[in-house]
C-alpha cells in the first residue's frame, strides 16, 4: 500500500506532468517486469531474479510501498544468497502487492488531473 503522505512529500518538488508521465511510465511496464521476473524464477535464474528483484524493490521506494519494496527485497536477498525454495511463494506476495500499487497509481494519475 502507498504511503500517501510519504508520496506527495516524495513528489512535492516535481511538475505534475513530470508525476504523471512517471506514473504511466510504470503502468506501461510493470505487467512485463513480473513477468521477466517470474521467467527467471521458473528458470532457476537467481542471477537474473535478483536484478529483476532489485529493479522491483527501487520501483516500489519510488512509488514509497513499503509492503511491495519488503518482498522484492526478500526476493532479491535470496537470489543473491542462492537460495530458491520460498522465492515463488514471495513472487505470489509481490504480483499481488505490486498490482495493488498499480491500482492505487490510477488513482494518484486520476486525481492529479481533478
């Protein structure tokens, strides 16, 4: 979940446009990036799941969702220690997560133009 206060502090110094443009820049991306994702778990590619972990858990400090940066995080720590048992459960957690911050992004886009 987005922390809303922590967001607009994180946002305040930037256009509207610029949030916006950043926002759909996600949006337009991040189905494919759970998707290379889960290919390299499928894969056994801790390599490849730890970057594309890492990438996850920076979108999720940008967009400031904690609970989605926390997974990625876990994500990532594992595949960098070699270890894959737990890392499709935590990919279930973080699809899930990440899709809830999708949604509440509309939300911030859509309000941003009220």
């Amino acid at each position: 979940m987005i922390e809303r206060d922590d967001f607009r502090e994180q946002f305040k110094y930037f256009d509207r446009e610029v949030v916006v443009e950043i926002i759909d820049l996600f949006l337009g991306t991040y189905q494919q990036q759970l998707t290379d994702l889960q290919k390299c778990i499928s894969a056994l590619d801790l390599e490849k799941v730890n970057m594309h972990a890492h990438s996850m858990k920076g979108l999720a400090g940008t967009f400031v969702d904690p609970d989605a940066k926390e997974i990625a995080a876990a994500i990532e720590e594992m595949a960098r220690n070699g270890e894959s048992s737990g890392i499709p459960e935590l990919f279930t957690r973080l699809k899930s997560s990440t899709h809830q911050m999708a949604g509440e992004l509309k939300e911030i886009r859509d309000q941003m133009y009220s």
